[in-house]
C-alpha cells in the first residue's frame, strides 16, 4: 500500500481550522465561568418552557378585541406594503442608471455608490434620523422605511437586469428601437419573474420591520399593541395571540407570491 | 454609385488590434454575398459598421445615396430601421411570444411612447401573421421562444428583420449554432427571401461549402483586408489559404473547392 503525498498547505484551510479551535476554546472557557449564583438552572428552563407554553398554547385577546387586532394588523401590512411601493418605484428607474447594460458607465457608479452608502444604513437608523424632521411616528417610519427599500431594491433590480443577454438588447437596438422601447419591450418581460420575486422578500422584511417601528418609532400597528402586552401587560397569553396573527399573514403572503411568481413563470 | 459603397474602412480596437484595415467594396442591389474569413478577421465588425452598431475610425460607407458616419438621433434610428439584422444566437425576447418577437422589428418605424405601450397597428398586425405563415410557423404563433428549436428561433429573427421590410438584411453567422438541417432551411429562407423580395443580403459563414453553394459573390476577408473578392467559382485553394493561413484543413476545403468547379 502506497501513502499518498502530503497535501499541500493552505492558508485559508488553516484559518478555517484555526477560527473552530479558537471558537470551541472560548466556548468551553464561557461555560466554565458563567457566574450562575442567583439562576437555578432548573427552575429557570421550568419557567421558561411555561413562558413557552402560555405564548403558544393558550393564545387569548385581552385589552384589544379581535377586530382591534386585525385593525391593527392592516395597519402593519399597510407600512409595510407602502414603503415596499414606493421603494420599488424609485428602485426601477434607479436601476435602470444602474445596469451595466442599460447606461453610462458613470451614471451606474455615481447611483451605485449613493445606494451602498444608503444601505450601509440600517433602517432604524434612517426613521429615527427622519424623526428627527418628521417626529418620532408614522411619517418618519414610512420615508426612512422607504430610503432603505429603494437602496436595497436597485441593487436587486439592477442584478436582475444584468441577466438579460446584450445580444437581446442590441438586436432591438439595431432594429432602431429606442432605449425607452427596448426597456419597455425587452428588459422588463425578461425580468419580471426577478423584480416580482425581489419585491416580494423585501415586502416581508418591511413587514417584520413594520412591526418592530410600531413599537419603536410609535408608528402604530401590532407592533405597538405586542410592545403594550409584553412590557406593559407582562401578558404572555395575548402577546401569543398577536404572535399568531402576523404568522398567519406571513404564511398568506409567501402563499401568495410564490403562486404569483409561479403562474408568471408559467410558458404560456 | 452602387447601393452600397464601402471606402478605406478603418477600425481599431485599443491601440494594438485592427479589426478593419482599409476595406473597400461596393454591393449591387439585390445582390447575395457571403463574407467568409477566421474568427476575429473583422467580419462581425464590418457588419455592424453598416448599421453603425459600431463606429470606426476613418473612411466611409454609403448606403442608397446616404452617407452612414455622419448620421445621428432620428437619422441613425430611421437608417437602422432600413437595415434588418439577423444573428448567430438568434437574440430573442425568449419569455415573449413568437409574434410579440416579430413584432419587435416595427419598433424603430414607430413613435417611441406606441412601442413602449406596444400599441402595434392592425396592419402591423396583419404583416406580423404574413411573415409567421410565410416562415412556416403559424402553430407556433403564441409560443414562448424559449420552448422553440434553434432552426425555429433563427426564423423568428428573420421574421423580425423582415417585417422593418428592410432594403438590407445583414446576418452574423446565422447558422453557427445550428444542426446541418436547421442550417438548411435557414439558408434556403435568406436566398429565398433575397430572390422573390429582392432584399439585398450580406451573410457572414464560417463554413466554406455552405458559402460556396449559396453565395452569388463571396468575398473573403482575413485581418481586416479583403482578399477576395468574385464569384464563388473563382474560389480555388490558394485564395481559401490566403482566408484562412495556409494551415487551413486541405482534407475539408479542397473537395469542397473541386466540387464547385466540377
């Protein structure tokens, strides 16, 4: 039997390697010296899976009625769905200064590094700097929600036209089409399936944002009302009721765009 | 003056590579030709000067009387959409339908709002189903181009070349992707179409046989010059040596070459 020859060396195995010891080390230290004292450990995860049990298991409405709750969830889904809009609008026609195969070499640098300063940006961070002007409440949320959404989907956009062969494009180009007719006829009907499906993810993070502005910023909607049952209620029964309620929408809406994107896709 | 008048084009790419050196040539209306020569002889860019896809250094081109280099705006739209242009990936629109993709040749002849809406005329209509039937796909008038066979696609771009109703149809290498069969029927369309319409074609081929066969005028290009230039019976082995460099693959060119002149 032959040995093979020894592999060999490489940096980044190493340092793969190196960083797990280093993470297994410290983890091992953490545990040893956790100062636990005051925590019995026991009665501890015994409370915690009752916490569980009563978010989970016994779901009931107490200082909102169940109409209050959708009301206060339309609310939510409305945050959500208009700053995604209004987003995707400023988003197309900045992507389109953006895709390499559409425009000028430094139109897509000057709106590419404009968006990546703005995404840089959490989105808290852009309501709460719009709350400054605005106040702290809806208006803030809805254009600092916005800002972060157009930066997010230009970049996704952009991409999604990127794909489109140059071949397509300078085929209706030497047909004598002009840029807005190949954008119209050409670049959007390749694309749709992509910005469809963009948009609908960056719709869930804006509805999952949405809640966490109504109890932060004070720009109402279930966020608000989950933020009152949890630390000011200390109500873990209702706060499973509303936990239940955006799960729902959430399932909806994934049911919806995956059907929708679907039957797009669909040749027909 | 011809229809087509080349002169002294010059192209460059960069500082070092010269895709056109000087070509000079003129083109009768009606006429077939096939531009044969290696990949990277400058035969695709000297397509796309005559659409002014590409702009290029120094010398001219004349087409129908118009000087091509000084167009701009409108002017160069309306001149492109004189010239239909076919190509060797098809470049389809490929989630749209086969008329859709037809159609998409009207859009230089339309008001730039009309095509963005796609607000194509009954009549456009109408000549859009003439050339699918003429093409012989009317079964797959509403298909997606992305389920149709290669030979298929390549009609589908004739059929959006021919509805600019073109006097000028250039094709890149039209049948390179295509089986011997789809590359057939694909050539016998461009001569048939050139014959009964009276549409001038420029062809560019790699295949020397097929060029041979079809061309009513081949002219041979390789490093950005014209090295012949005639009919395609006075192609001997010499001239295909100087196309291609004098490795060129006897066993392939010279049956070919004796065929034709048998």
């Amino acid at each position: 039997m032959t040995t093979l020859p020894p592999r060999p060396f490489s940096g980044v195995r190493w340092l793969v390697r190196t960083t797990l010891a280093v993470l297994a080390l410290l983890t091992i230290v953490a545990f040893a010296t956790f100062d636990s004292r005051s925590v019995d450990v026991g009665k501890a995860t015994a409370e915690f899976l009752a916490g569980f049990q009563r978010l989970l298991l016994e779901p009931r409405l107490e200082n909102v009625t169940f109409v209050e709750l959708l009301e206060q969830l339309a609310i939510t889904v409305a945050l959500g769905a208009l700053t995604t809009l209004i987003g995707a609008a400023v988003a197309f026609v900045a992507a389109l200064g953006v895709a390499r195969n559409l425009a000028p070499r430094w139109l897509s640098l000057v709106i590419n590094s404009v968006t990546a300063l703005v995404r840089a940006v959490p989105t808290v961070l852009w309501v709460l700097l719009f709350a400054v002007s605005a106040g702290l409440g809806s208006v803030a949320a809805v254009i600092g929600m916005s800002f972060h959404s157009a930066g997010y989907l230009i970049k996704a956009y952009a991409e999604s036209f990127e794909e489109i062969e140059r071949g397509t494009l300078e085929a209706l180009e030497a047909s004598g089409a002009t840029w807005w007719q190949i954008v119209a006829q050409a670049v959007v009907p390749s694309s749709v399936t992509a910005l469809l499906s963009w948009t609908f993810v960056r719709f869930e993070i804006n509805f999952s944002t949405a809640i966490a502005m109504g109890a932060a910023a004070g720009a109402g909607g279930i966020g608000f009302d989950m933020f009152m049952a949890s630390g000011f209620y200390l109500d873990l029964r209702e706060l499973g009721a509303f936990t239940y309620a955006v799960l729902a929408f959430a399932i909806a809406l994934e049911w919806f765009a995956t059907r929708t994107t679907a039957r797009i896709h669909r040749p027909g | 003056m011809a229809f087509l008048e080349i002169t002294d084009l010059t192209k460059r790419y960069g500082a070092e590579t010269v895709a056109l050196d000087g070509i000079t040539l003129s083109v009768e209306r009606g006429a077939f030709v096939v531009i044969i020569g290696p990949s990277g002889a400058g035969k695709s860019t000297l397509l796309r000067c005559i659409n002014r896809m590409i702009d290029w250094g120094s010398g001219e081109i004349m087409l129908d009387g118009v000087a091509v280099g000084a167009l701009a705006g409108p002017a160069l739209r309306r001149h492109r959409s004189r010239i239909g242009m076919v190509f060797q990936h098809y470049n389809l629109v490929n989630r749209l339908s086969v008329l859709e993709n037809v159609l998409h040749g009207r859009l230089g002849a339309m008001s730039s709002l009309a095509g963005v809406l796609g607000l194509y005329s009954a009549e456009a209509q109408q000549e859009a189903l003439r050339i699918v039937q003429m093409l012989g796909l009317e079964p797959q008038l509403y298909k997606r181009c992305d389920q149709l066979s290669g030979g298929q696609k390549q009609r589908v771009g004739i059929g959006r070349a021919l509805i600019q109703n073109p006097a000028l149809l250039l094709c890149d290498e039209p049948i390179a992707s295509l089986d011997p069969n789809a590359a057939r029927v694909i050539m016998d369309t461009l001569a048939g179409i050139n014959r009964t319409l009276g549409i001038t074609v420029l062809v560019n081929l790699h295949q020397v046989d097929v060029a041979l066969r079809y061309a009513g005028r081949i002219i041979g290009v390789n490093q950005g010059r014209v090295v012949y230039d005639g009919p395609p019976a006075g192609v001997t082995r010499d001239h295909i040596a100087m196309i291609y460099g004098a490795e060129a693959d006897e066993l392939l060119i010279e049956r070919q070459v004796t065929d034709v002149a048998a």
